[in-house]
C-alpha cells in the first residue's frame, strides 16, 4: 500500500477504543495501557513501512502482507489476587509504630488502621487513587498505605494507657486511569492482620551480665519487646519503678554518686558504668519499658517482672596489691590504649564531665582515657589535648608501698597541638582553668586524693621536656599510695588548642646514694679531641666525689671510672669527628649511685696546620717568594685576612708584591 503526500502518523500508547495506532517508530517494543478492566480479545498488527519527504508531505510504502505479524490477545476480567497479605506484625515505638508484612500476589497493597477492628473493603469501580495518611486522625477508619511495599510506619499516636489499636493489609489488583481506577480486593482474613494494645512490654530484658573491676563494671544485656530501656543502680535492694502519666523525661548518668540511681536510660543493649567503690556489692536491674507523649508529658510504662536475666549483684574487685618501688613508665610503646600492656599496673581513667561544668577529682573510673602517645619530643610521651571543657583524664601508678623516704619524678613539656612547635595562642599561660595536678592518695580505692604540684596559667611549661622532681610526704612512710596524672580544661572554654606531655615518670626509695643533677648547658668548649662537661651535685646524699666515663655506647658503664672530686671534667684525648656519651655517677664513700648520661657531643673533625711560614719583603717593584707548609692537605694563599677568593696554591707564592696570608683548605 502507498501513502502519498500525507502527515506523520500519530500513534497512542493508552487504548481509547475501536482500531487504533499504539505504536509509530524504530523500535521493537510497546505497552498498551488504558485496556478495560472488563478483559476481552484484542487483536494486534505490526506494519513495516517506509518513509521519506518532509514534515507534512510524507510518502509512506507499507508492506500489507500477513504472517507472524498478527496477534489475538485474550485479557482476563480484573480478578482478586489469590494469594492475600500475611504475617503482619507492629512493631511499637515513641508515639508510633511500624507494621510490617509480607506481600501476597496483588499489583498493590491497602493498610487500614482503627481503634476498633477492622471491617473488609469494597470492591470500587472507576475511582479516583485513594489517599493514604500515615498520620493517626483518631476519626475512625483510616487507610494510612497504598503501595506495592511492605512496610508502614504509622505515627501521631495517642498516648493513652490501655488504647488498642488494629491493623490490616489486604492484596487488591487495580487497574484503570488517574482518575478512573478499578479495585478488586482480597478480603479473605488469615494473618493480614493485627493488634496493638498501648502497654508495657511483655518481654522483658534479658541476657543481663555485668563485668566490674576496682571501681567501674561493664554492663551488656539483650534487649525485650519495648521501645527503651531503664537500668537502675543501688548500693541497697533496689525499689521498682512505677508506671507515670504525664512525667518528665528519665535521664541517666553513667558516673555512680550513691543511693538508688537511673544510670542509664536508651534504645541500647550496653555501657559503661563508672564511678563504683573497690570491694562493694552493688544491685543492679535493667526494666524494659514503653514511653509515649512529648517532652515534659510521658507517660511510662513499665514491665517490672525481676529475674536472673534482668537483674542480679556484683561486687567490684577489692584494692590492688600494693607493689615495692620502684615503679616506672617511659610510654616506650604506648598507643593510647594500651598502658596497662607496656607498663603493668599503670592505668588511664576518666570522670565523664559535661561541658562548661567544674570538673570532679574523686574517684577516677574506667580503663580508656584522652591521654595518648607522642613521639615529637626528645623521647616518648603521654599527651593530652586540652581544648574545650570536658576534659577529666587521668593517668594512675600502681599502688606502691612507701616503706622509706621516697620521690616521684617526671618530665614534662606543653605544645602546640599535635606538634613540637610552641602554642600560638600561649597553651596554659592563657587559659584561664586548665590544669594539670599531680596527686596521691593513700585510698585503697583510689576515690580520694591530695594534690602534690598543679601546673596551670601561672606556672605553664616550655615546649622543652623539663626535670621534675618531688619529695613524697614522709607521712605516707608505711603505706601504700597511688600517684596520678590528672588534667581538665573546664569550666571555661579557652582559645588556646594544645598538648601537655608527661614522660619518664619514675617512683623510687630515696637512694642513699643520689645520681648528679643534669645541667641544661652541660658540654662546651668542643674541640678535634676533647670538650668540657659540667654537672651539679645530687640533691640528696653526701657525696665524696664522683667518676666519670667517656664513651660512644649510649649504654650506661658496667664497671668503674675514673674518680674526680669536682663536678666538671676538661677532656683532650679523644678521638675526632665521633659522638661521646659522658657517663656520671656520685661517689659517697663506698657506696656508689646510678650511672647517668649528663651530656652528649660530637668532636670537630681533625683540621691540617700550617708548621712554618716563610715570610720575604721587597721594596718597590720586583719579586718576592711567600713559603709555608703544613701537615697535611692543600694550601691556599689570599689577599686579605678574612673572606675573599683564593690568590694562589700550593707552598709557595711567587712574583707578588701584595701583602699575602695563607690557610689550609682541608
């Protein structure tokens, strides 16, 4: 068939009735929408032509043959899906809930949600969409879903104790146009529905299981069937709670202060609990429980039921053993997780501190803090960033028998943060409250402690690690202590952003024999084969004079020096270019301290000089000869005493009337 001189044909995908052209194009492929529901046989046809000419003015070559190209198409009557919606389940929250469920065979799903059952649907003809709202209207029957998922989430729900609330989902198959849709249901009830009364849960928490240490325990449970959880803590049989209409909102707080205490209140399964007394019997119950309203208008409701699984005691572990001294830490190795590991016995502890709050100095808790490593200095530190408010860190020593005289010491610097570098906001000068004390306590417990040294705005550190030495009070002679690390930076939010450092942090017995005090310029004069090194007497101890080696091993002497009487030594027979360790210790009578490294230095390299000059002198133009030799390398001759360009090399300097000098370039 021909078509001449006609229009591009207008084809439409939705069918309106009679013959019509559905398809027009390129493709292989179309959707006919728009059939009536009613079902019925259609017949279809698929026409290759050819096309050529302009818009308006076509010429159209069809072929008419018939083969595989036509097809009868028999559409079924909309029918009802066979296979209905199930296991439907509401799942509560906070002032809503969410209904789940699996889908059955139909092309859309409709949930409808009341506080009375809930009544089967109609079948509807040439509707529009309905509208589903999720938002409970509390007016009767309510479609709050109309889609192909299976999940709703309902909310705006009353908040009334004993309100039941009903739920159904049902298959339907729809077809039609916007505006004119036919709905055939499924109303055939098995588990498509479901109930929900407002209450308190019926499964309680179980699994509960709580591992204490010296004064903090580590609390896990699995949750019940309600929206949240409430743990309460008490040294004394605990009271259960009681169901409230219209309350504030329960909070928690994990740091433990005594009495019948909420030290926990969420959606979680575990936390950390601080704050406890070493060697006490603590009671404890995790309750689940319901909540609905708004801030300030909760009602609670709460399964109380009490057994094994829910609530049980636990006695925290009794003081730690004391050990003998001494006792020390260098951080060598330490992560910021992992004190107790590379130095037994020393642990990092917290007191949780709200921020622009004053922070507490009683009963540090825990295993974790925000002190961690650092390895910009001369040798390792703990750091702690001190920067806001929060900040409550501690780092504790073993607990340590003091049978005599006995001394903590410590180096300690300030830097900016993460770095070696100088603060540029002036650290601690210029923050108002930071601090860092220095404690002891003599509580087996640890909840009670005395400040030894506080660094703060008036006294702040260098970005150099600075000696720190401090006598223990002879009082503590016969017990047993803890020393601790303890740094804030509230209530006042400073400006300054910077690292406080502590290393090298050594508890001993005062010895009889105390090693020489360093000194911060300790070696000058260095020269090809010696140097001068210095050092002050011990601040304990009566010495009678001291021995000293030089070596080029940074490991301290195993046998004996040579003895001096002075605090200082002059060397000239060394060898040059090398670095020397100089190795000290104090002498008093026949006892001997500890050797201490008080200085390190590296010799100058071993210059040529010159052994002779021969001078000569000429008046008026003519030649002179300049000699000199040396003992070694090249000699250069110049013009002028100091700087310039060399003239001349070699021992000798001919045809010259200026007035020369000489060195050596070696």
């Amino acid at each position: 068939m021909l078509k001449v001189g006609g229009a591009a044909i207008t084809a439409a995908a939705a069918y309106a009735g009679g013959e019509q052209i559905v398809y027009d194009g390129t493709g292989s492929s179309v959707t006919v929408t728009a059939i009536p529901c009613s079902g019925g046989t259609y017949y279809v046809k698929v026409f290759e032509y050819t096309r050529c000419g302009t818009a308006g003015n076509y010429t159209m070559l069809f072929n008419t043959t018939t083969g595989t190209n036509a097809s009868t198409i028999v559409i079924n009557p909309l029918a009802a899906p066979t296979t209905q919606a199930s296991n439907a389940v509401i799942v509560p929250g906070t002032g809503q809930f969410t209904v789940n469920w699996t889908s059955g065979n139909g092309n859309y799903r409709f949930v409808y949600i009341d506080t009375n059952p809930i009544p089967e649907p109609f079948d509807e003809v040439g509707i529009p969409a309905p509208t589903a709202n999720t938002v409970f209207q509390n007016n009767g029957l309510q479609l709050v879903y109309n889609g192909t998922g299976s999940s709703v989430t309902v909310t705006s729900l009353p908040c009334s104790p004993g309100d039941t609330f009903y739920v159904k989902v049902f298959e339907v198959n729809r077809c039609g146009v916007t505006g004119a849709f036919d709905y055939v249901f499924n109303t055939t009830t098995t588990t498509n529905g479901a109930s929900y009364t407002l209450g308190a849960p019926t499964t309680q928490v179980s699994g509960l299981t709580v591992t204490p240490d010296l004064n903090s325990a580590t609390v896990t449970w699995v949750n019940g069937n309600g929206v949240r959880r409430r743990v309460i803590v008490s040294d004394v049989p605990i009271a259960d709670p009681v169901d409230e209409i219209g309350a504030a909102e329960i909070t928690g707080a994990t740091f433990y202060q005594g009495g019948q205490q909420n030290v926990y209140d969420g959606t979680g399964t575990t936390f950390n609990l601080t704050g406890l007394s070493c060697n006490t019997t603590y009671y404890i119950r995790v309750y689940e429980y319901f909540r609905c309203g708004t801030t300030g208008d909760y009602s609670y409701l709460y399964n109380t039921t009490v057994t094994a699984a829910n609530g049980t005691t636990f006695t925290t572990t009794g003081p730690m053993t004391a050990v003998a001294l001494p006792q020390a830490t260098t951080f060598t190795g330490f992560t910021g997780a992992n004190l107790s590991t590379v130095s037994p016995s020393w642990k990092e502890s917290a007191i949780p501190t709200p921020a622009l709050t004053n922070p507490l100095d009683v009963n540090p808790s825990g295993t974790t803090s925000a002190w961690t490593n650092s390895s910009v200095l001369s040798s390792p530190t703990a750091r702690v960033n001190l920067y806001g408010s929060i900040r409550n860190e501690w780092i504790i020593s073993p607990r340590v028998n003091i049978t005599a005289a006995a001394r903590l010491k410590f180096k300690a610097a300030m830097t900016n943060w993460n770095s070696a570098a100088v603060d540029n906001d002036g650290g601690m000068a210029n923050a108002t409250d930071d601090k860092v004390t220095v404690l002891i306590s003599n509580d087996p417990c640890g909840v009670n402690w005395q400040a030894i040294y506080e660094f703060n705005n008036s006294n702040a550190l260098t970005n150099q690690l600075t000696q720190f030495e401090f006598a223990i009070d002879p009082s503590y002679i016969g017990q047993q202590v803890y020393i601790a690390f303890h740094a804030t930076d509230g209530p006042t939010d400073d400006t300054p952003d910077y690292d406080f450092h502590i290393g090298d942090v050594v508890i001993e017995l005062v010895p009889q024999c105390d090693v020489p005090t360093l000194l911060t310029d300790a070696v000058s004069l260095i020269t090809e084969n010696g140097a001068t090194v210095a050092w002050s007497g011990p601040s304990t101890g009566n010495p009678t004079g001291y021995q000293y080696v030089f070596s080029t091993s940074n490991t301290a002497p195993a046998g004996a020096g040579t003895e001096i009487s002075t605090t200082g030594i002059t060397v000239n027979n060394l060898s040059s270019s090398t670095e020397y360790f100089t190795w000290v210790r104090t002498v008093c009578g026949s006892l001997y301290s500890n050797w201490v490294m008080v200085g390190k230095f590296t010799t100058l390299c071993d210059a040529p000089e010159i052994l002779t000059t021969t001078p000569a002198t000429r008046c008026g133009i003519g030649t002179a000869t300049l000699a000199a030799t040396s003992d070694a390398g090249t000699i250069s001759w110049y013009a002028a005493q100091t700087g310039g360009v060399a003239i001349g090399t070699g021992p000798k300097l001919y045809n010259s009337y200026y007035q020369y000098n000489y060195n050596i370039l070696c």
